[in-house]
C-alpha cells in the first residue's frame, strides 16, 4: 500500500526495527538524520535510546528545533521509551537543561523502573486493541501524571494487574499483589502524538504501529 511516509529518527535505538513494523503495516518508512527530509513526512517515529543523548544529537545536527516546529504545526509523532520522554513537556530526573520536544501535556520519570537489570515483560491491554501486547521495558520512562489542566490525554495502557479506572490494565486484586508497579501508565494519546514506554518494535507484533499509521492516514 505504502500510501504514507513516516520517517524514523535515525540517531540511536532501534530504526531498523521500527521500519519493518512501519513496513508491515503499509507504510513507507525512511530514516530521518536532516532537517530537510522532514518535509517529505506525513509522520515520524522517535525511537528508544538514551534521551538525552538524543536531545544531544538532535540539537548537533541541527534537527532539534526544525522537529519541535514540524510537531507544533501538527505533525503526527510515535514515540517508544526515551521517545516517550521526548514527546513529554515535563521530565522527572532529568539532567541540568535538558530538553524534549514536547507535544503530550505528561509528566514522565526517566529510568522509572530501574536500571538496565530491572527490565522486564509483562502483558498489556492497550485501548482499542483487543487483545493483549507482550510489552517489553528497557530502563523505560512511565507517565507519572497528566498535567493538571491538560485536556484531550488519552490513557492507554497501564501495566497490568491493578485497577485502572477510566483507563486500560484492570485486573483481579490477586494479580495487583503480585506487581509492584501494577496501574503505571505506560502508554498515552494526545491529538497526533502517541508514546509508549515499551518496545513493540522488538516483539514482531505490529498492532502498535498499526495504530499509528491510521492516525497519520487520518491526519491528511
């Protein structure tokens, strides 16, 4: 079909990975390293890493503010991980000045689960996907709140095993026991921009990407 282009920011993390899964659901996917192939794009994924390597990087090749600008005038933006913190207007545990892009009116935590020995994978229930992803957590982020004052925040993943009212990841009280970070929101929506904590690319399941590829679709 390839009737969208949606490029991957080709700095770090897994571009490759994220192409195929662009691939898989019908996109055309490029890597991104200059601002100038971003005016070819209907949508561009951010992919995991380090943040703020990437905010390095990003602003070493002078792609920092052309993204910010493009993501303002409302171009749709997936982000996975460290991609979720760059699409975040607000960072916990961030180093002195660092910066994202911004877009999700979230709070995020850096390295909210623990270091790289404290990575996990679990089952999630993902809103508007029936049935559950395999979710894959690499010294991920979690949203820790919604901004106050924020509209239009979907929530859309939790991590399972704890309530979640209004939001996705229910579960029995017995599984709540059994997770100590059960009810964590690990996936969100705002308007053309979507962020995980996990890594869908690393599973083989494209529904993810799926999703966010009819998002830019519907964007044009």
């Amino acid at each position: 079909m390839n009737d969208v282009t949606i490029g991957v920011l080709a700095l770090q993390g897994d571009v490759r990975e994220h192409a195929a899964s662009l691939a898989a659901v019908g996109a055309r996917a490029v890597p991104v390293r200059r601002a100038s192939e971003l005016d070819a794009l209907d949508g561009l994924v951010i992919p995991g890493g380090e943040s703020t390597a990437m905010w390095k990087l990003a602003t070493a090749f002078d792609l920092f503010e052309p993204i910010r600008k493009r993501l303002s005038e409302g171009l749709p933006a997936y982000g996975s991980c460290a991609g979720m913190i760059m699409l975040a207007d607000h960072v916990l545990d961030a180093v002195e000045g660092q910066q994202t892009f911004g877009g999700i009116a979230i709070t995020v935590r850096r390295n909210a689960f623990g270091r790289q020995v404290d990575s996990f994978e679990g089952p999630i229930d993902f809103a508007g996907i029936d049935d559950q992803l395999h979710g894959v957590f690499i010294r991920a982020p979690w949203v820790e709140a919604v901004d106050e004052g924020a509209s239009g925040v979907e929530v859309l993943a939790r991590v399972s095993g704890a309530p979640a009212p209004g939001g996705a990841g229910s579960a029995t009280g017995e599984e709540t026991a059994h997770h100590p970070f059960a009810g964590r929101i690990v996936a969100v929506r705002q308007g053309n921009l979507l962020a995980t904590s996990f890594h869908p690319e690393l599973t083989g399941d494209h529904r993810v990407h799926g999703v966010f590829a009819e998002m830019v679709r519907a964007s044009r």
